[in-house]
C-alpha cells in the first residue's frame, strides 16, 4: 500500500476526531453543567438594562440557536406589546 494513501487515511481520522471533539464542547474552558448555569434568557418584561448584559452561549459555529430564539421571541413579543398599547391611546 503506498505511504500516501496510509498519510491520507490518518489525516483523514486526525480532522473527524477533531470535528467530532469541537461538536462535543471538548475544547471548552467551562464544563457544559457551568455554561447552562451561566446563561440567562431574557425574562418575559425585560429592560434595557437586561439587553445590555445579554450574552448567549458559543457553540461550534457562533452562537447556540436555542439562546438567540429565545431572545428574538423575547424581543419580538416585547415589542408586539409595545406597538399595540402605543395604537390604544
């Protein structure tokens, strides 16, 4: 069998231990138990003060989808409610 084919197969292994790891959060400083703790969504009747100190979660590719929906609905249910009590008056 020739040596870059060998080289090959190894490298190959190499980067999908490597994918499969960062899916995992094995790379991460903070165990995943100290990352759920940590997050805090948005609560139902938010401040600005709220949106200042809001962070979400990183994951493999940015951020975690579930954190930034939740903080999208937030906001977009903050801001129905805002725009429909503006019409009442």
């Amino acid at each position: 069998m020739p040596l870059w084919i060998v080289i090959g197969v190894a490298a190959a292994i190499f980067v999908l231990v490597i994918v499969l790891a960062a899916t995992f959060n094995v790379f991460s400083a903070e165990s995943a138990e100290e990352t759920e703790v940590d997050w805090q969504p948005l609560p139902q009747d938010f401040t600005p003060e709220d949106l200042e100190g809001l962070s979400f979660r990183p994951a493999l590719r940015g951020y975690r989808m579930e954190d930034v929906d939740s903080a999208v609905t937030a906001l977009r249910t903050r801001i129905t409610e805002l725009e429909a009590a503006r019409e009442q008056q």
